[in-house]
C-alpha cells in the first residue's frame, strides 16, 4: 500500500493556506479553499496518473480535516 503525506502550506499566490499531497519526493496534489469550493489540484507531468483509490480519498479525507477541522 503506498503511503501519501500531507504538508500544510501558505503559499504566496494564496490566500489561504493550501494542503500539499506528496507521494515521496513528488507533489501529486493540492487542497485549497478558493470563496466558498474546496479545490482540489492534481499535478501530473504526463498525461496519465494512477492513484491507489483508497489510499488516496482516505489521504484527501485528512488533508481537509487537517485544514479546516
């Protein structure tokens, strides 16, 4: 099973702060709340990704615990 992590971040070009998914050295995604949505970004440099499914909600699930509570 492939382990993600999560990093809290404030970057510059946001006003919020964002959730950065790692999968090891590799960001894959970021969680953001942009007005009133939450926002999910998937940074891919080809055209394909796959993602362990489970692992991956179950990663996103905490993100958005881990940034709105």
């Amino acid at each position: 099973m492939k382990k993600y992590s999560i990093e809290i971040t404030s970057p510059y070009d946001k006003e919020n702060l964002v959730a950065e998914i790692w999968d090891k050295d590799t960001m894959i995604a970021e969680l953001s709340q942009e007005a009133k949505e939450i926002i999910l970004t998937i940074y891919t440099k080809t055209p394909n990704i796959a993602l362990e499914y489970e692992e991956f909600l179950s990663t996103i699930q905490k993100a958005k615990l881990d940034l709105f509570g």
